[in-house]
C-alpha cells in the first residue's frame, strides 16, 4: 500500500468510557444509594481534521462526554487517548500543557462569557496565563477577532453589547487562542436564530479547513448535524447506539432509535408534509437513576422483541464504518 492510501492515526480515541454521578441521601452522614450513569461504555475516535456530531434527546449523556474529553471533569472508568497517548488521569503541569490542545465552545455565550470584563481581557486570558507579554496578547486578540469575523474595533466592548451571534464567535474566539487541535462544541448552535446558526457553522468549517481542527459538535438538531459532519454517533441513555459516516447513517440509518430520529426531521415535498414514513416515539424518557434492563430503548421501541427487555446489544457492524446495538441485526 502507497503511504498516499495510508490513514492517519486518530486524533482523539475513548475506550469504554463512563462517567457514574454518584446519589446520595442524609443530612450530616450522607450515603450513596446508588449512580446516574451518565455515559455508560462509550468508544469512538475522531481523526486529524475531522467533526464527530454526536446526537441524542435532552439528558442522554451528550455534554458529558463533551466534557470527558477536554477533563472538565474526571471519568469513572475507561480511557481517553490523545495523539495515542493516555491522558485520562494526567494532571498539573501534564493537565495544563495538554489543555492548549483542547479546547471547549459552550451553549450559551452570554453566560460563558465574564459580563464585567472587555472582551479583550476574555479572549487574552488563556495567553496572560500562559505567560504572554501584553503587546503579544494584544495583536493575539485583534487577529483572533478578524479571524471570526470580528472588528478588532469592538475589542475594548463587554458582551452585552454584542448580538448572540457575535457573542458566540467571541467564544469561538478565546476556544482558538493556544492554538488547540480539537474543540468540543457543545449545543454550540443551538441558542441562535436559523440564518445565524448558518454563520457560525460557515465559520466553524472554514476555521477547520484553514487551521485543521477537529470537532467534536454536540447537539441535538440533525439537519445542523448533517451540515458539519464526517461521522455521526447518535446516545441514548448514556450509550452510542449507532455511529457511521453521515452519509450511510443518514441514507440508512440501522437503529430503530436513529430511524425515529430521521423520520421527525422536516423535509421539504408534499409526501413530507403529509407524513408519510414518520415514526413517533411513544412514552417518556426512561429514567436515568433507575433505567430499563436489557436494551434501554425497549420501552419506546416499536420493534421490540422479548430479548430486547433481558439482554442488552452491542453494536455490531452492519456496512462499511456503520455500526449498531439492536438485537434486529444480529
């Protein structure tokens, strides 16, 4: 094989990762009485240049794993590696050099973003911490803010003073100030307007072209989804249930919770508009503290078989780089 043909190694991999939110009750003497798993024995990888979008419905696990990876917070069980290098337990100094190349793009700008200082002091603070002069920090920010779209005008302005959209490159803007190679973007879209969430997805794909990052793009709308995309990974309860190539998932989607998903997503054409093909999830979420044994989506499932509420899935192949837990496809 030509070295032209040859993959690049990933950028990012997790292995079963998991992330167990502990219940306790009492008082003075408080007990665990059990755990929210959060994320329950996640894997995937993300490659040099590339965006994960990672979907699902409100509370399965998504912005946890989001924060796994830039270690916001700390994981129960598994591993994330890094360049091919563990960094699950890394901390101090190993934690701060490598937190230069990650870097995280919150929902809501607005409270992200210190409302008492200059936009300037927001964007510089990752360099002024890192040790860079001030005259460095200050050409640092005027070019950042160009690079977002930005006058380095606006750089002495505070965030209510700014639109939600330029809120948001503010953000994207302090994200790319060490220079990372991969960034979370958690609901990044989501708080904008439809012409606006337009904008910022145009930005995040020409920053990624130029500077080659990758993503991982969290949210919940699958149309936005599909537009930033190389592979989507779609959680429920706190597991990947299907992950593949946009193109093949999106085509045809293997998990009966991924076809649910697609079928709600509007589509232009009077078949669309009759409904034909839709498929409506029945019942409520399950709960997390105590969710169902076997498959979790067996309650919700209109294909559910008896195996279904004993045995729990494990994704399978079903084509090329598509893979999905439903007992359906073994």
């Amino acid at each position: 094989m030509s070295i032209e043909n040859v993959a690049p190694p990933d950028l990012i991999r997790v292995d079963n990762l998991s992330k167990h939110f502990p219940i306790t009750r009492g008082t003075l003497f408080r007990r665990e009485t059990g755990a929210v798993k959060a994320v329950d024995r996640v894997s995937f990888s993300v490659s040099p240049g590339k965006t994960l979008g990672l979907v699902g419905e409100s509370g399965c696990g998504k912005s946890t794993v989001g924060r796994l990876l830039v270690r916001l917070i700390n994981a129960s069980d598994g591993t994330i590696w890094m360049d091919g290098t563990d960094i699950t337990n890394i901390s101090g100094s190993d934690l701060f050099r490598r937190r230069r190349d990650l870097q995280f793009v919150f929902q809501d700008p607005m409270s992200s973003l210190n409302p008492r200082a200059r936009v300037d002091s927001i964007i510089a603070e990752p360099l002024i911490v890192r040790g860079s002069e001030a005259a460095a920090c200050r050409h640092r920010v005027a070019e950042l803010l160009e690079l977002v779209g930005l006058s380095p005008s606006h750089a002495r302005r505070f965030p209510h003073e700014f639109s939600g959209g330029q809120r948001q490159r503010v953000g994207i803007a302090r994200a790319l100030a060490t220079n990372p190679r991969f960034i979370v973007c958690d609901e990044a879209v989501s708080a904008l307007d439809v012409s606006v969430q337009a904008q910022i997805i145009n930005l995040l794909k020409r920053l990624q072209s130029e500077m080659g990052l990758s993503y991982l793009f969290v949210a919940h709308d699958l149309s936005v989804v599909k537009h930033i995309s190389d592979e989507v990974a779609v959680m429920y309860l706190g597991r990947i249930v299907e992950i593949g190539d946009k193109h093949k998932v999106y085509a045809r989607p293997a998990h009966p919770y991924t076809q649910a998903l697609l079928s709600a997503v509007p589509r232009h054409g009077s078949v669309a508009r009759r409904g034909a093909g839709r498929q409506v999830l029945t019942g409520e979420l399950p709960n997390p503290i105590n969710p169902p044994g076997g498959c979790p989506f067996h309650t919700r499932c209109p294909q559910a078989m008896p195996r279904c509420a004993i045995e729990r899935p494990e994704l399978v192949h079903v084509a090329n780089g598509q893979q999905a837990a439903c007992h359906l496809l073994e």
